[in-house]
C-alpha cells in the first residue's frame, strides 16, 4: 500500500521482510497473515496506536518542556490544530497498517469555555475520526476520559470531596462514551489516575470508595441502557500521579468490584509498568486476572525495574512477552481487547521517524513472543511439567477434599499418618525451557 | 511486684516511672492504669510477647549464623529445653507485666517423629503454658501453625502441589487451634509464609488459591463446630520468603474471602513491616480493614524504609502509630485484638536485657503515640476539617446520588452546568497540627 | 515589625509564640534569638527560601497542570511579571523572616532570543534583587544556573554530546556565578539534574565525566580568578528527570573530585529526599560528607519513602533531622552552607497562606530537632556510648596498627592467640535514648 | 570424557550437541573452543563454579530450614565431610568440564578451636585440593576469606569496634591469601559483607572508614612481599547482610580506594545482584569499572527486580549480558578475572541434577550473549553510532576544551553565539539494533 509523504517523511508503510532485515523501518517478524494459533498474526496481536503519548505529549518531564516542537501544538487556533494532530496520527496508523487506535477525549479536542463547550469540540472531532474511518482499515479498540489532567479533578473525579467535581466527571464520561459507542469502540477503558490520595490526613478513604462504586455502577447502567457491547476495562495502577491510587492492582479490584457487584460487566486492562509499581509481573497480573474471570486488554509497554516511576517505554523483551502471551494463547486469545501501545518515545527521540521506527521495533518483539508462546504451547513445554506436578490432587479422595466433601477433622486425621516428601520445583529446569523458545 | 532474679537479671519488673526517668528499665509512658479514650490503658493496647522472635530465634541472618547463644538452644533433651525455654518466656512476661503472649506451635515444642508425636510434645508444652497460666496474669492472645519452616513446606502447605502436604498441614493446624482454644486464646492466626510461589513457570495460581480458600472454609466451619469464639485472622504480606504472597495486602485478601464467602470469619492480622513491603503506609492498612470491616489485631513492629526485607525492628516511631492509633480508637479500640510484638531485637543486642529493654522503649512509644491519637481525637484535630472537607456530599440531592437514586443521564446533565473550583488540600496544615500532638 | 498586607492576605510576619501556640501561622519553637549551642538559633539554621518551587512551579505534575493560577504566571509581559514575582517573594521572605533565600538564573528572569539576550534579562532581574536587599534583611545563600529545563539540555550540559551546548551552559553558569558574586552570595551550587543518561546504548560514559571534570575546572578556576569567597557546591542525586545522574550520592561525588582533583574546592549541597532515592539515610549522607570533609549546604525537606521519585515536601520529621543536627552541631555547624527550603507545598495546596503555613511548621520542625540536637551532644547521649564503643583502639598497640606501623604478619601472629567476643550493639537502648530527646 | 557415575547420577560430562538439543544435560551455544573474537570461546568465558551456594548452603532462608539434604551436611566427622564435600565438588567440576573453582575458607574446611585450629583444618584440605588439582584440569579463579559468618564478627571484621577482631581477620585473611598464593588462584577477593552497620547511632564511620583503609593496605604490601601476582578484587554491595556497607558500589570504591591510595593494587569483583540492589544496571557497573580502571572479575548471576533482596538466582537473561560481554569485549576480555558462577539454585530445586542443570543452562546463556556480543561489535552495530553522537568533539577547538587549554571566559564569550540544536538520541532505534543480536 502507498501513502503520501506527509509528516513522517516515508514513501512506504512499514511491510515485512523477514528475519534478516536490517532496515529499522521494516518488519522481521511480524507478518500480519501468517496464521499463529489458529488466528492471523494481526487478530491475535491487535495492535492500536494511542493518541495521547504519540500525538499529545510535547516531549516535557517534571524537570523540563518541550522537546518534540510538534507543528500541531505550536499555538494557532485549537480545533485546526487538532486536525492537523488527527491527519498525522491517521498517517502514522496507515504507516504502520495497525488494525485499531484509542484515545482520550482531552487527546483529541480542546476544551471549551464550559463542559457543553467541550463536548461539543471533542463531538467535532469524532464526527472527523468517523469520516476518516470509513476510508481507512483502522478501528477503535477503545476509548476514555480524561478525568485527571485539569485543575478541577487535582483531588479526584468520581472520588472528589466535592460533588460537583463528580457530577462533570459522569458529563465527561458519558460524552466519552457515547463516542466509543458511535465509533463501534470495542471497549470503554477507566484508568483512576487522581481516585486515590496525597494524603490520608485529608481523606475519607471508605466514603471515597463508595463513591467510587456508585461511579462504576452507573456507567454500566448505562453502557446496557445504550446496548454498548463491549466491557468497561479498569486499568489498575498503584501511584503516581497519586501517592496511593484505588485501582491499585488485580487482586485489588477485584475485591472492590466484588464489593459493589461488579465483576459481571467490568474487566482489566493491564500494563507492564502499572505492574511492576505495584511489585508484581505482568505475567502475574495476567495470570490473576484470567484466574479471576477479569482478562480484557493489555496496555503494551515496559518500565525500567531501577526507576520509581512510569516510564512507559516500548516493549522490547520478548521472554517477558512471551510469558503472558503464553496465557493468553491458552485462554483462547483476545476476545475484544487488544494491544494498545501505552508507550512513548524517550524525550530524547526528537526525530518524527523515531515514532515510526519505535512501534514497528516493538511490534516485532511482541510477534517474536507470540511465535514462541504459540510454541511453547503446542510443544506443552511449560504446560506438561505444570500437569505433573500437581498430578496428586487427580485422586477421588483429593479431589473430594477441594470439593469440599471432607471435614478439617477427617483430613486432620488422615495427616497424622503421612510423612510427605518435598520434590524438586525446577526452576532453572524451566528457565531453561524458556530460553529454548525466545 | 518482685520477682525472683532470673536469666535477665533484673530484682523487680520495669514500671512506669514519668517522663523524667532516665532508667531504660522503666517506663516514662506507659502507665497502665491510666484511663485513656475510656479504657485502661493496659486494655487498649493490650500488648503481646511474641515467643518465635523472642525465645526461638537464635540471632541469625541469611550470611551469618547464631549470635545469642541462649542456654535453651545448646543441645541437650529438647523437651527439657522447651521447658526451660517457657520458664524464661514467663520470665519476661513478669518483667515487663505484660498481658498477652502468642506463640506458633513450632516455637514452642520440638518436633516429634511424626505428625502424632509432634503434636504430643506440643501438647505436654500446652500443659506446661495452661499450669502456667493459672498463677499468672498473662493470656493467650492468639495461638498459630508454624506451616513454613520446615522443608516439607517448602513448596506451600495449603496451597502445596502434593496433597499430603495439605494435609499434614490440616492436622497441625487442628492441633494448634485445639491448644489455642484450651488457652483460652482471644483469636487464631493465619500467616501464610509459603502459600505463594518462587516462579510462576510451575505455579499454577488459580488452582493453589482454591485449594488455600478450601482450607480455610475447613478451618472455620471447625472453630464454630468446636465453639472457638474468636476470628480467624489472616496475616497479609506480600513476600519473603516467597517471591509472591498470596495473602499480599488488605486489598488482595479482601478479594480472597469474598471470592470464598469468608468475609464474615476471618479479619486481619495487620503489621507496619509488611504495610511497607506492600508498598502501603500502615496507616493505609488498618483504615482499608476498617472500611472493609476486616480490622482484627496488629502486629507491632517497624521495617526499615531503605531496605527490601522484613526487619521486624521495635516501633520507636509514635508519630506513625498515633495515626493508627487515632483510626482504632475511632472505631473504639480493639476487640479481640492487641498489639503483638512481632519484633526482634537486633542481632547485635546480644545482652538479655537488650531483650527487655527492647520491649520496653516500645511499649513506651506506643503509649506515648495512644496518649496523642486520644487528644487528637478529643479535639477533632483531624476530623474537624475531615467532616468539612466532605460536607458537600450531605444535601439530598447528592445523598440520593450516592444511594443510587439517580441514573448516569441525570447527573450528567447535571454536570454540564458547572464549573466546579478546587479547594485546598491543606496537607501542610494537617501534618502540623498532627506534630502539635507527638 | 508590621507588613502590607499583600499577596499572602498576611497583616504581620509569623513569629514566636512558644509550644502551647495553636496558631498555624505562629512559631511554637522557632525562636529565632534563643542561644542554641552558642550561637543564635537563627545562624545555626540559617533558613533559605527557594524561589523554583515556592514562585516559579505552577502546580503541575507528569499527569496534570497548573494549580496555582499565580497571578504572575497569567500572561502579560515577561519582565513585568518577573517583578511582580519578586515582589511576591520578598513579601514572604519578610513575612517568614528568613535570613536567606535561593534561586536559579531561570526561576527570576524569562529567556531572550539568544543567551546574551537571556543573560540581559537576568542581569535586570539581579537588579532588582540588588535593591531590594538594600532594604530588605534577606540575603542570598546561593545561586545557580538551570541547565536542565530547556531541550537544548535534554542530553545534558557539560555532559551533551554536542560541545556547543557545553560552551552554551558555560556562558549561563558565569553568568550566574557573577550575579551570585555580585549578590554576596555565600555558596555556588551545581546541580547536574541532565549530567547522566536515559540509556548507556547511547552513552560514553567516561567521555562524558571528563566533560563534566573540566567544566568544574574552569568554573573553580574562575572562581578564584574573580575572587568568590564561597564554596562550589554540588548537590548529589541518583535519578530524576534522567535515569541515572553521574552525581549519584556523596561517594560517587567523591571519587569524582578526587579523580579530577578538585576535593579543596567543591564541597556538597546535600538533600534528604535525593540521599533515599539514593539508597541512603539522610544522616548516612550527611556524615559521609563530614568524614571526607565534603560538608558544605543543607536542602531541607523530605521524600516519600514509598514513592520512588523526588516528592519535595516540608521536613516536618523533628526525630530524622535532630540526627543530622547532632552531626552538624559536632563539627559546629554551618559555615557558608544553610537550611534552604528545597521543598514545595503539593499541588493541592493552592491557597496562598499554604506556602506561609508549610515553611512556618517546617522552620518549627526545624527548631525543635536544633534543640534536641543540642541537648543529646550537652548530655554525651550519644557521644558516650560510642567512645566507649570503640575504646579499645585507644591502647598504643592499636593505634600503631592503625598508624601504619605494623604489617599483616604482626597482627595475623597476633590474631592466631586471639578469641574475641561480641559485646552488645545495644541499638534498642539508643534508639530509646533518642525517643527521650525529640 | 567419561566419569565415575556419582552424586550427580551421570555417567559423562555436560556437552556442546548444537542449539537443536532438547537435553538440559547438553549445551546448545557453549563451544569451549569456538573461536570468539580471538580466543577460544572457554577463554573468553572463564567459568568457575562456586563452592559456598553450591556445596555448602543447605538451602535454608530466613523462614525455613535445610532442604538439601547433602549427605555430607549431616553431621560426622567435620574433616571427613569436609573431604567428601571436595568430591562432589570436583565431581561438578568436571561434569561442566569449567576452567576454574572459587572458595571462601569457611566453605571448605570446618572451624578449629581456635584460629590457629581452624587453619590447620583449612590447610588440610588445601592438600586435598593440592593433589586433586594436579590430576584434574581445573584452576583457581579466586579464594577469599569469610570474615562474616561466624559471631565474632556480627559488627564487621576491619571495622570492628574491637581490635582484637580486627586482629582475628588479619590471622585469618593471611591464611587464605597463603593458600590461594600456592594453589596459584589468579586473583584474591575481599567481600566486605559486615563491613558496614546496623545503625548510626552506634557507629563511627570514618573511624571504621580508616579501619578498613590500613587493612587493605596491609594486605596489599603483603601479597607484594610474597609475590602473589593477581589483583585483590574488593565485591561492591550496598546492603545486606548490613543495613549499609561501605563497599556500596563501583563508584562508592573508587572514591575509597583514591583516598587510601590503594588504585593500582585494588580492582573490582561485581555482580549483576549487587549492581540493581545498589540502583545500577550491571552494564553501569561495568561500564564505570573499565572508565575508572577497576575493572577485575564476574560474579554471574542474576536478582530479581521486584525483590529487595540478594537472589543470587542463575543468570539466564542473555540479552542484559550480551551488553556486559560487549564491553569486555571492547576492552579485550579478562585478564586475571572470569565468570564466577555466585548463583544459587532456588531452595525447591533439590535434586542433585538441578545444580548441574542450573550451571549448564547458564553457560548456554552466557556464550549465547558472548556470540551476540563478538558479533554487535565486529558490526559496529552500538559503536558506529556512538562515534557519530560525539563527533563533535573531535575538532580543535573542542579538543582544546578539554584539554584544559580554554578558560571559562573565552567558552562562555564562544557560548553567547550559540544556538545549538538538540539531536535525537535514538534510543529506540538502538534498543530495535540490539533486539537483531540477542
């Protein structure tokens, strides 16, 4: 497929040329066709572009601005800006021919003098988003809200002291809504960046949380009175900007979603980096979430273990990918989630073709893991050892126990004859394994 | 009261002397007659001797072995060591007058040949404790299995790959619940050290947080046959010595027992040390269990905030536990719960009396830190601006929003006639008004 | 001495009113003329104002923007607001009556067109300082110069790549060293927050810290060449904004002064929130400094131990600084360095009379910790255990060993008839000693 | 080769059968005599296997006891264990048929009643080893005294407070530098895991600071005296089994070894857990070394990032040290070091074929690193690009600079008419570059 050359200075969308590829701007694995666990690399992957890292974020840390000096945010009138932003941003998803894209509504359109004013913009540019998707392969995995970058939410949206706060927060996720219905979005995602605290010494933290679920459980209402399909996905995250946020991992959403009745229509949407703040592995937080019936989507990045913070850099460790997507092949795959690329460019990445060059470099590590989780699994390299080892609870009398059929006082009795041996739980037998794959 | 002098050398126990006392064997705080938030203040903070840190521990780290050299841990019968062991224990319990102890079942008797003889030793211990007990004021706070030192449960006890690990742990477990129930204890502790895992690549996760859920609906359907009144209580933490806990936090075990329908049974077992190693204040911890109705009883101790393990170090720091302190006596203090010194003396504190000492100073902060929680909540220092903060939520009409009266349409459109302004957090006011107590 | 009332809505500065206070806007310990430790309390703390944080930083964090909606950051012409913003500022130095305050080249004064321009404008801006310190009490303690905000330093400074951001960043630094002069200012101070990378892939790190030893060179040697009585001073941090900082802590700091020679000149700004994020107590940094004779300045505040990037918040915790008082008052105490306020109020303060009430209770905080300090070195709290400690090095056989006047097979000889054993840490007892004090 | 079938139940070595192996008994990359980049593929790599995790830890951890069971741990005559140990031991050796052992005294030889008794024992085995070495191919990499386990040093060994404990080491580390001396171990490595503290308030740091200065200085004019030709390596560690050591990291020892003048005979021992628990990549470490020319040796292995704690696991991440193999690489190799194996097998694995498995599984990864290194560099795939980043500096003037022939004025005159253009670093396209190698 030919495109223009427009922003990013290329003739040709990034194509695949195999293993031995040395140009930074072609694919060596990943081959959108090939068929990989009986789906199309593509469906299995699924990749969408996000706007706000790639086409809203200036380049600035705590410590300094802008580096990128991108045209579109160099002043002039807002809503030309902002579509300029969305041709480059449907340029680079050509350029990279991924099937889906997301978005926050703040991304995409300025606000206006009031919230009516805002949903206005933000409906300006939908209706240039529903244009633009008629003539192009892109689709909306999923969208959101922006309930944490201005002033009015510094102390929460849907966890807000102040009433009011929350009442413009459910204005703002409806509108948001109600375009992912309209742009046929297979999922609606809330990540609670400020619905947490600063400190406990100003916080009512069993009130926020009650808030919280009422948010929640409004907005499913809603999804079913509209016949929105798709699930809402939490994504958990344990600080920052907040110093404690609610949705601080899997386990903890689950017992919240547990708590308000919930877990029937809301998933997750997990993050390498939220996981590793939160002192897990992505592949436990998969691994939690599927065994909790919570899968959704999965926000594709890596943090950096030395630092403290998101660092959202773009994947690039294939072992650590593979792993889950090892998960997710035995689950079936994705149902309607996908892999966003909540990632960007280092700060230092200045150059347009940066962007290019990064997603297609990660997108190549990710089809690297899935073609050796798909392996992994068809060999049961992983999954014969995990079998045997639990092989003892196969029997009618340890099944009876999980089943509940046996009293403490029947087993009890029954141990005090019993001298088990410990057996080796080959780790570096199953590393190695591993190493085999990737 | 005297006391016959003993292995800490000491003629008379440590009593309160006031604030001037500059001896280290007498306390400046703790006076426990005193009437604190309407309650002595031996009965508010209902302090514990723990037995395993205490007498068991013989001083070691992972890079070095014994440095206490305690005359019970030389060799020699090791019933008769167990007896001279428990001699001691009481010993301390006298000296310091508190008004609980805890032990694990391991820390107190030697193992036997098998599950039987074990638990025949433990029993003939339990006799010593019970004779014991009837000359002397100190109760049982709680009692517990040690189900993680020994190899056999070095792959997990309840949640174990072999199912006659599971149930050698069953029968321990009834044993220590037995004895815990003949001592009149006022809860049973859960801690699971190894119910987690090294690697996920031979874990299989949902299949091991069944098998734990089923133990324990075992052990509580077991406590109401035999009429044990007190909670099970579940310690959380989130690692060490597995790489990954199950029982990680407040949050997570709080999904656990919905999921297994145990809310109302077991509560929490909640210390500062593993709050951090979490990643959560301690204060996070106990208000969580309290809005979850899950608040138990505490371990009392402090971890080093630079260092990534359990250093179980005596809480000096009353400026924290004021905090907490403040949230229980709110909820009007413990019911079954106290403070258990799960807390260790450092390897260097070789003397006996760096054992009393130890205990001592810390009891002397947490007076000190309950004195202040009592005046704060006595002025409404804290929960004065609290109530302000969220008085907005008291009108009908955002009560009704909270009580799920209103539909996520109305709100919304609610919200788009607002301009909601953000108010002061006053963090810095509130951290000086709390240093206007401690 | 009365004020107009003006930005902070304040009609007189804070002052002393004693412990029983309950005045957020009174000083219950900071008595500025009391004697502590022979000098007045104010020149043994020596507070500072910084200007970045308290004037310049609009609220903003990596998720959201301005709070604080100063009226000085609302438009306008650039200098004019630079003015106002200086009006602001010495309105609280008077308001706080502190005897310092801090700031770098780009917190006063806008950018020009080029750095002669920028330069221009800061020199204007010195101006104005100049005059109002005629009148005014404050004085400077430090300056320094940003090279860090702009993307012209996202590789770094001395560090860049490129030589012409080098000879860019000296001519910024010699300008603020000249203003610095020109302000009788007591310190320089560098702080190398770019002087590091984000990936060693694109590093050469030893080229780079040759860059960095010869732009230290040239500024001392300038130093002396225009007659600056201060001390270069540099201010160690590990990380944050770059992944990793070549000033990483007061080790790292001094191995890199011994390599390039520069030990008698450049001494250590030192910070508690960059020595945790570093690994290190606070007082760990502070003595490491004293041993190698690197002590130079304080930046007073605190970080989150359980965040892992710089938080900045108001030192309120009297205990950890009485330590670094103690060490400070031992060697006693400051010469050029002071106590500068490195700290912001959080985002969610927005009120004005937030910054007022943030410094008032952390000076407080201060003050209380100065006169526990003092007390604990009167009394040899202590000082007397340790010198007993290590008493037994004071014996003539010992200091030969120490002096060099023996060699290995001496004192292994000596060794093999040796069994020496371990005395008491004795760390519970002087932890409870300092409980005493603070 | 073939071999006695013994405790490890194989009847032949471990062996190179190509990257196709299924056999976790084979290698799949490590080719003893490949040629790679100059050297027979066991010369660049230099394996040892280590003696203490390896034969003498009996895979206990801070909450549990042995599980090993080694039949020479259980109890017997301490000599002769200590010579079946030396069996097993040489048994693995030649199974992984690796160049090179490693030993701290304590692991090999039990304590005597005295120091002088200890040595004794020590010295017997050193015959032991004496005579195996002559008939079998391996050498000594490294010995090393253990001045950490026992409790005379539970406060530090040169840093004792007590010289008689200092005096203990000095007997103890002579013996060990004798022995490593006549086994003709090419290097002799400090590991100062109690050098360091607990608590600052029982600690004069800079007087133990010096301690640990003439120690070293003394054991360097020793191994001069004797001839001993291989560097002494001191093992950075910032922590644990301490609160904080002094020997906290490269850069950390840099500064201590210029302050002792100890840079010329003194060189560094790191590890890849030492390095993240300091807050450094190991590429940073090693990068550091070979910058300040203190590069010596390898422990290989690997921690786990979400741990705070040293995991020693073994390393199979070959992508982190195909950077580290890269520079050696760069700088020709090892010298007098090589890649000591400082790895543990996890505390489950306890069939005796799990440590060779471990061992094998490791040598795979790391010569498939040393594969992708040798071929990274001979493309100039990292240094064609980092050449470029910096070429600025190439010309005169620049040169000039940092040459020390410009002073401050004339670079920042040069400076004012400047408007240098930030390049991007190209991180992405860089981590993409890597990805093709490993």
């Amino acid at each position: 497929m030919a495109t223009e050359i427009g922003f990013f200075g290329l003739e040709k969308p990034v194509s695949f040329e195999g293993e031995g590829s040395r140009d930074p701007l072609a694919f060596r694995f990943y081959d959108k066709d090939r068929q990989v666990a009986g789906k199309r690399m593509e469906d299995q992957l699924r990749f969408a572009v996000c706007y706000w890292h790639s086409f809203t974020w200036p380049g600035g840390d705590p410590f300094g601005g802008e580096t990128f000096m991108r045209p579109w945010m160099q002043g002039g009138d807002p809503m030309a800006q902002a579509r300029a932003k969305a041709d480059v941003a449907f340029e680079l998803f050509r350029l990279l021919d991924v099937p889906f894209f997301t978005f926050h509504d703040a991304d995409v359109a300025p606000e206006g003098e009031n919230l009516s004013g805002s949903i206005d913009n933000f409906n300006r540019i939908v209706d240039v988003f529903a244009q633009k998707m008629e003539t192009e392969r892109v689709r909306l995995l999923w969208g959101t809200a922006n309930l944490f970058s201005h002033r009015r939410y510094m102390a929460g949206a849907a966890t807000n002291p102040d009433p009011d706060v929350f009442a413009y927060a459910v204005g703002q996720v409806k509108a948001a809504l109600d375009a992912t219905h309209r742009l046929k979005g297979e999922n609606y995602v809330c990540w609670g960046g400020r619905e947490g605290y600063e400190t406990l010494l100003n916080t009512d933290m069993k009130r926020e949380l009650d808030q919280l679920g009422r948010f929640l459980s409004m907005l499913v209402d809603y999804k079913h009175k509209v016949g929105f399909q798709g699930p809402i996905l939490i994504e958990p995250k344990p600080k920052e900007p907040t110093k404690h946020q609610y949705d601080f991992d899997t386990a903890t959403v689950f017992g919240f979603l547990q708590k308000y009745d919930l877990v029937r229509d809301v998933k997750l949407n997990l993050e390498q980096n939220h996981a590793i703040l939160a002192g897990h592995s992505f592949d436990h937080e998969v691994k939690l979430a599927y065994a909790n019936d919570l899968f959704g989507s999965l926000d594709i990045n890596r943090g950096d273990d030395l630092l403290g913070w998101d660092t959202d850099q773009f994947a690039m460790n294939a072992s650590e990918m593979a792993l889950v997507f090892h998960e997710m092949l035995k689950h079936g795959g994705f149902s309607t989630g996908g892999l966003n690329f909540d990632a960007k460019i280092r700060r230092q990445s200045i150059d347009p073709q940066d962007l290019v060059i990064a997603h297609a470099a990660s997108m190549d590590a990710c089809a690297r893991a899935l073609v050796a989780a798909e392996a992994m699994l068809a060999d049961k390299a992983l999954e014969g050892p995990l079998a045997e080892r639990y092989a003892g609870w196969d029997s009618a009398e340890n099944k009876a126990i999980l089943a509940g059929e046996r009293s403490l006082e029947q087993v009890a009795e029954r141990g005090r004859t019993l001298n088990p041996q410990p057996r080796s739980g080959r780790q570096e037998y199953l590393e190695a394994i591993v190493n085999r794959y990737v």
